[in-house]
C-alpha cells in the first residue's frame, strides 16, 4: 500500500500481463462503459516505489521511469478497444519522453 498526502493506494505491476489486462478491464468496463466518463485525469503514475518486486524481475529503480510510460500506455490501449474511443480524452500529470504518443495532454499544475 502506498500513501499519498490524502489517499492509500496500490500501483498495478504492469511486468505482468494478466495485471495490465486486468487493469484495461477496469477502464473500459466499469469507467468508460458503466460509469460513462467521458474523460478523466490519469494519475498516479509517478508514484511507482523504488522498492517494488516486478513480476518479470525488472529492477525497480530502472523500471521507475518506464511505468509512468506503460501506465499512459495502459490508458490509450483500453480507449483504442472501446467503441467511440477516439471521441474520450484523458490526461496525465507524470510523464516521461515517451509518454506523449499515449495521451494528448499533460496537466503542468501542482
């Protein structure tokens, strides 16, 4: 469990296939086709710990960076599955070089 200022949470081991599919599930099911957003702030992906045990073994620390890739990654790949994906838009506020070709914008606030 991972603690943020006001919030406990988890981070999705995205090393691990049947996690990363797992979590396009949720997005796709319960966010976009249950709860009809048509839109929503993708956060968190900053938050990968230096300490994590990876499904495929990835060091951690090497890994840190490429997670908030594969979390934006994550995003793009389950509005791609869905119908009318291409008129849903999300953002991020953690990225790396590589992040931009997975979501349109980037939030610079805090």
């Amino acid at each position: 469990m991972i603690k943020s200022v006001s919030i406990k949470f988890a981070m999705i081991d995205f090393t691990n296939p049947e996690a990363k599919q797992w979590c396009k599930h949720i997005i796709k099911d319960y966010l976009i086709k249950e709860a009809r957003a048509g839109g929503w702030m993708h956060d968190f992906g900053e938050y990968m710990p230096f300490d994590a045990v990876l499904s495929d073994g990835s060091d951690p620390i090497m890994y840190h960076n490429k997670y908030v890739e594969e979390w934006a990654k994550c995003g793009a790949e389950a509005v791609a599955e869905v119908e009318n994906g291409k008129d849903l838009f999300y953002f991020m506020r953690a990225a790396t070089t590589y992040s931009p070709r997975y979501t349109s914008l980037f939030w610079m606030g805090d």
